[in-house]
C-alpha cells in the first residue's frame, strides 16, 4: 500500500464535500469526501463504511516520538501527520462537523 504525507498545516479548507492542501509542488489539490466513503469499504465491511474518510492512527517509533496522523481513504492513501493529539483532535473535529467519519 502506498502513501502520500503531508504535514496537517498543508491542509487550506475543510469543506462539506471535502478538503483542500499544497501538496509538496506547491500545487493546490482536493480530497474528495465521497470518493474516500467509496474507498472505505475495502477497509471495513459495515453499512457506515461510506460515512467514514480517514482513520485517525498513534505510532510510538523506538525512541518513544509520538505520531498523530489522519489516513484518508484516498488512491494512494493521503497520510497528514500532526503536531500534537490537540491538532490532531481539532481537524477530525472540523470534519466530523461536516458529517462525515473518522475511525
């Protein structure tokens, strides 16, 4: 499985249809909502599966660093770490405000 990461303050706007980030170009691009809900199923086999657009993971590496990431349901899955589980918490918050998901 492949990943694209980028740093959570890439992320410009989050929509209800979804969100907009500079990727590492400098170029402006869209995560679609709809299309992760579509992709989700391939991660969870629930009736709610297309409600949810990203799965929220904690990784402890060796030294005991701490990541907060959001994983969208994106082809290639789009990976935003975060700074702190604050930040982390406030983004899911902004898009569970939209009505969608986040596991």
């Amino acid at each position: 499985m492949a990943w694209v990461i980028h740093k959570s303050a890439a992320i410009m706007h989050v929509g209800e249809a979804g969100l907009e980030y500079v990727d590492e170009y400098d170029e402006v691009r869209f995560i679609n909502f709809e299309a992760c809900g579509e992709n989700a199923a391939a991660f969870f086999d629930t009736p709610s599966a297309r409600s949810c657009v990203a799965r929220q993971v904690i990784q402890i590496d060796a030294a005991g660093q701490i990541a907060h990431t959001l994983e969208f349901f994106t082809r290639p899955l789009t990976v935003f770490t975060c700074e702190s589980d604050r930040q982390q918490q406030a983004l899911k918050f902004r898009i569970e405000q939209m009505g969608w998901r986040i596991r």
